[in-house]
C-alpha cells in the first residue's frame, strides 16, 4: 500500500509542475494561453 501511494504522490507533483508552469507562463503572455494549454496537455 505505501509502495502504491509513493507512486501517486511522485506523478502529482509533476502534474503540480506541470500546471503550474501553465500559469507562471500564462501571466507572462496570456495571447498564447490556447497554445500554452494545449501543449501542457498534449505535451507537443
């Protein structure tokens, strides 16, 4: 069980980085936020 939830807790922090660098770089320049968001969630 705690091998499993090491595992969860690994893959949301990156989820976390993920989406926060979506916002950091949004405030920087929101006239690409469709792309911005697109490629954090297709990873292209």
């Amino acid at each position: 069980m705690k091998i499993g939830l090491n595992y969860l807790s690994i893959i949301y922090c990156g989820i976390g980085l993920i989406f926060s660098a979506l916002i950091a770089s949004t405030a920087r320049n929101p006239q690409i936020r469709g792309q911005l968001f697109s490629y954090s969630i297709l990873g292209q």
